[in-house]
C-alpha cells in the first residue's frame, strides 16, 4: 500500500524544492547580472534594457518564493532554532547586503548601531528574514534621492531597531489592515505577495518582541521593533 504523506511530509517537500529553484534563481541572478555589467563584451542599450527586465523579474520570482516560504514556515509545526546572537552584527550584514541595490536606486542607507553588542536569543534565520522584510520595503517605496535611516539601539533593557523610510507612506484608512495575510497597499504601484509584513510580525512575536508601525501617506514611514535580551 502506499504510504500517506502527512502534512508535515507535504511541507517538508514543498520547501526543498522551493529551495532548489531559488538556487537556480539566483544563479540566474548573478549571470545576469555579468552580462549587464559587460563581463561578456558590451551590450546595446535595447540589450541592456531587455537584460534589466529579466533581472526584474528573476527578483520578484525571488521575492516570491522567499515569502511563501517564510509564511508556509511560520503556519506550520516547523519549530524554531534559538541560539544566542549578536545583533549588532547581524544588523551590520543585512545592511551590507543591501548596499547594491540601494546604490542602483539612488537612495542613501545610513545606519547607526548605538552600542558594539547587543545579545538576544534568536533564530538567525527567520531574524534574517523578518529584517530583510522591512527593508526591502523601505527600499521598494522610497524615491531615489531620498535616505533610510536604520538605528539599532538599547532602550529600557531591550532592543530597539527603528528603520525610518520618506517613501509612499501607508494612507490612514489602511493601517489596520498592514500585518493581514495576502494584503497590500493600494496607493502603490510594486508587487508583492502581502505575505511580507504578515510573516515579519509572527517572526517579531515568537521572539517575545513586538512590532509598530507609524506612517502618513506621501511623506514615508517608520518601523520600530523590540526585541528581548538573552537573560544573563
């Protein structure tokens, strides 16, 4: 007889080969990338063009699979993996990673780590995720020209990660609605899945954190999130 795959098995499969076609998306990612900074000789400006729009879409296609995986992961019996980390350094390699694309947009990334350690019990990977969610925002809503300020500080014995955009803003009517499954915005023309901030805010929450959000329509928007300390 054949064996009944449990949920569990469903998950554990949708998963691995998710991630095996974000590998391969990212690898596309990276050829792409060669050939538009000429690595393969130089490109016509309609080339150059058509690769831009096939890196575009290798991103969203990116974007995607990270968000439904994250959310699937956040929704099921997967458990958590809390280890002791530094934030500080974690905050330090997430702003790197951004570095690229905010250059590409013309937009400014300052970032202010107030202390040199800051210890919180974690799991590095879905922080990472949970981070790298806001961020991504910020990025994808603010005009080139303008800064993200990112601060990480220590206030009343937790830690406080305020990211401050002056992107669309969020209109007052729809702030209720942010960290809802499958919403978005409709005062924006990006894409999403509206999984980002829904899966950010039950990642902030497992870690005995909490998340806010203050933002005015076309003047932008700022996130801050506490988190615990690891107990000494």
């Amino acid at each position: 007889m054949p064996k009944n795959n449990t949920p569990q098995d469903k998950i554990d499969f949708f998963l691995l080969s998710a991630h095996e076609l974000r590998t391969s998306l990212s690898a596309m990612k990276w050829l792409f990338k060669m050939l538009n900074d000429g690595d393969y000789g130089s490109l016509s400006d309609e080339q150059s063009a058509a690769i831009n729009q096939a890196m575009q879409a290798n991103q969203r296609m990116v974007d995607l699979l990270n968000t439904t995986m994250n959310a699937i992961k956040n929704d099921s019996i997967i458990p958590y993996e809390k280890t002791s980390l530094n934030l500080v350094s974690l905050m330090s390699e997430i702003v790197k990673e951004f570095s690229s694309e905010a250059i590409q947009k013309s937009i400014t990334i300052v970032y202010h780590q107030l202390v040199e350690t800051i210890v919180i019990c974690g799991d590095v990977e879905r922080l990472r995720i949970a981070f790298h969610n806001i961020i991504d925002n910020a990025l994808k809503y603010s005009a080139p020209g303008t800064e993200i300020l990112i601060t990480l500080s220590l206030q009343n014995s937790e830690a406080q990660l305020v990211i401050q955009d002056h992107g669309a803003g969020i209109p007052s009517d729809k702030k209720s609605h942010l960290f809802e499954k499958f919403y978005r915005a409709e005062n924006t023309t990006q894409q999403g899945t509206g999984l980002g901030l829904y899966s950010t805010k039950h990642i902030i929450e497992e870690h005995a954190g909490t998340i806010t959000i203050d933002s005015t329509e076309h003047e932008g928007t700022t996130v801050i999130i506490t988190l615990p300390l690891a107990e000494q």
